[in-house]
C-alpha cells in the first residue's frame, strides 16, 4: 500500500456538474467548448471557453447562501466541488481528525473584483467585496462552508497549482503532520483571464488541438475539483474505501521565460524524473499519461521532448490531454485532471485526445485519438506553469 490513499473526490467543470457526468462526457466524447455566454467581453464571438453552465444566481441556490453573500464564483465553483468530495469520503465530521484544506487558485475572486471596480470609491458600502479578491479567500470560504478549524493555506503558482495542493498534502500526511488533507483547486472565468491570455496572443478563435501540428493555441475554461486524501491509519481505522493512491509527485522549475517553456522541456523533465524517484516506479511502469496539453505551440514542444527524454526516444505510453473537453481551467486544471486520472484507474480507461488529426513535424508522437479500455495500474499527469514552475504527480491503483 504505497503512497497517500484518495478517499473521495468532488468536481465542477463545462462538461459536468458531478464525478459521474464528468465520467460520462469523457466517454461519450462530449466536448463543452463553447462561445462566452455568461460574461460581458468584446471577445465573447471570438474566442471559444469552456464554461460552467450554471449562473451565479444557481450557485448561490444549490449553495443554499444568503442573496447577500460575498463569495466570488471561483469561491462558490470550490465550495460546490469541495462539499462533494468531503460526502464521497464518507466524512460526517470534519474536525474529528487533524484535517487540512489546501486551495490552489490563479485569478482568486476576481470576477467579484470586475463587477465593483467602477464603484467602489462611489458606494462605500461595496468595500467589503474587496477582500474577495484575494486567492487566499477563496480558501477561507470554501473551510467555511465546510466547517473546518484546521490548517487552511493557498497555493498559487499558475497552472501547476493544484498540483502542488495535492503535492503537499500528500506530504504533509506521509510526514505525520495532518491525518487528512483536501485538496484541489478552483477558477472562474474573468474577463481578466481572457483579455490577459489574449494579450499573450496564445488563444484559438476554434477548438484547441494539443499535440497537433496545425495548433493555434488554448482555449480557457473554468472548474473546480477536490479530492480526501487519508492517512492509512484513519482508513484502516474507518475501514476506507480507497479510490487510488498518489504515489509520486516532482515539482522543478526550468528558469526559462516569465510564461514560456523551455524548448527543451528541462523543467518537465526534472519534475517527471522526480516524481518517478518518489514512486519509486519505472517509466515503463506507467500505463497512461495525461499530459499538461494546452495545444499552444511552446508548450506541446516543449512537453513532447521532455516526454521523450524520460522514455529515451521510444515506448512513450498512451498518451492524451483532457483540455479539448474542458479547456484549461488554469490553477483547478491539475485538479480535474487527477480526477479523471483515478477514473481512468477505476474504470480501465485512456481518454481520447480530441481535434488531433496531423502529427507534429518536430518528432515522431501521437497522443492516443480513440477511447482505449485497458488495464491501468498507473497514471502519470503532468501540469506546468508560467513562471516554468512544473509539477508531475502519479496516481496508483490501490493493492
């Protein structure tokens, strides 16, 4: 029984309100990228997102919160998904064991910002919208609404965040330091985020198609998603279910540029290599990989040769990115995605990698196009950030 057990999982995403409907729509290839309906932009005919399907009004309902509540939508998305995994875990209560939260978050609250921006120096009354601004917020919220006394912290380091959520929870319970840990992550979509990544001029005006020569860049999404991870001692002592274990976990930085990767993946690599240490599995031990795949140019080159270096030029593993369902849900991407990647664990499954149709010129990789059933005792995922902070997690069948 090697590695941190996973006893329950909760997600919010485009292509599902719950674990099951995101289950399915990965089956049934169901992609949710869309135009923007629920937000104001001069780029809602231009750009594709993945959007939650679900206003703020609903969330606020299904949350059962006051009409005047301060919680942003990324802190609503979190509570939604957190509360999930919390019953799936079979907790009743939560403070009966040392348990933590920790919250990964890129954009915090603010789309709560955006709605108030023009009037807070008018309407003094509107102050107290400004603390939900900050990521740290969101964290705050979501134990609230969980009724947690523990250890709460944020992390945010762009779309490698809830990875290293997961990262130091699992440590932090292999270290004797907590008993149970949530963790996981959750962003809304702002008009912040689009006009930010469309300054970056890495957005498609069409789907995106990770690993594809013809690859015009990302499409964003929004979501959120919380997995339990347990000591063994409290599933021994509950007498657990356990979904899967994270087995290992690198993070590196390559140092490269503020937003780019290395064009040789040197930061993908070093976090792939440690995670592998951590595990103490082999490259060829690993069954699926659910690679970062965010379709832009400098990342799929840069991710496709740091995969090649750790498998030496040849049996790279079935392989695929999630994002052309989803779109990439920045700081929760890591977090759905080790949702999906326990799912594939469960049910013997490698999803297809949607939109890919002509191999990349650089080097001889193809990402897995079909849905494949096949024993699966390991997942690796991989999610890399700006600022080239990189982290690779492994997700093990439990024995």
């Amino acid at each position: 029984m090697k590695g941190v057990a996973i006893t329950g999982m909760g997600i919010i995403s485009s292509i599902g309100n719950s674990v099951e409907e995101n289950f399915n729509s990965l089956l049934s290839e169901k992609c949710a990228i869309t135009r923007v309906e629920y937000i104001k932009t001069v780029h809602a005919d231009t750009n594709k997102v993945g959007e939650i399907k679900k206003t703020n009004s609903e969330l606020i309902d299904e949350l059962n919160l006051p009409a005047d509540n301060n919680f942003s939508r990324t802190a609503m998305i979190g509570a939604f998904a957190a509360k999930q995994a919390v019953e799936n875990a079979g907790i009743t209560s939560i403070n009966e064991f040392r348990t933590g939260l920790i919250s990964a978050t890129s954009v915090g609250g603010m789309d709560m910002t955006e709605k108030y921006y023009y009037d807070y120096f008018e309407k003094p009354e509107l102050v107290k919208y400004i603390s939900c601004h900050d990521g740290g917020d969101v964290a705050d919220k979501i134990a609230e609404e969980l009724g947690l006394k523990g250890m709460v912290t944020t992390i945010s380091t762009a779309c490698s965040s809830a990875a290293n959520s997961i990262m130091l929870g699992a440590r932090l319970i292999k270290s004797g330091k907590l008993d149970r840990v949530i963790v996981g992550g959750s962003d809304a979509l702002a008009k912040f985020t689009i006009n930010g990544f469309k300054t970056l001029m890495i957005l498609s005006d069409d789907y995106n198609k990770p690993f594809d020569n013809n690859r015009k860049g990302l499409n964003l999404g929004e979501a959120a998603a919380y997995l339990v991870l347990e000591s063994d001692e409290i599933v021994a002592k509950q007498n657990k279910k356990v979904l899967a274990r994270v087995s290992g976990y690198g993070n590196a930085n390559d140092a490269f540029h503020q937003t780019a990767s290395s064009e040789n993946g040197d930061g993908a690599y070093l976090a792939m290599k440690k995670a592998f240490e951590v595990s103490g599995l082999k490259p060829s031990e690993i069954d699926y990989i659910n690679v970062h795949g965010t379709a832009t140019p400098n990342n799929d080159l840069s991710e496709g040769r740091a995969l090649l270096r750790i498998y030496e030029n040849e049996n790279v593993p079935d392989f695929s990115s999630t994002k052309p369902f989803t779109g990439h849900t920045l700081a929760a991407a890591a977090a759905i995605e080790a949702v999906y990647s326990v799912l594939a664990i469960q049910n013997g499954v490698v999803y297809p990698n949607l939109n890919f149709e002509t191999p990349m010129e650089e080097f001889d990789l193809k990402p897995h196009t079909t849905l494949k059933n096949k024993n699966i005792e390991h997942v690796l995922s991989n999610s890399f950030g700006f600022g080239g902070n990189c982290s690779t997690l492994i997700f093990s069948k439990n024995k």
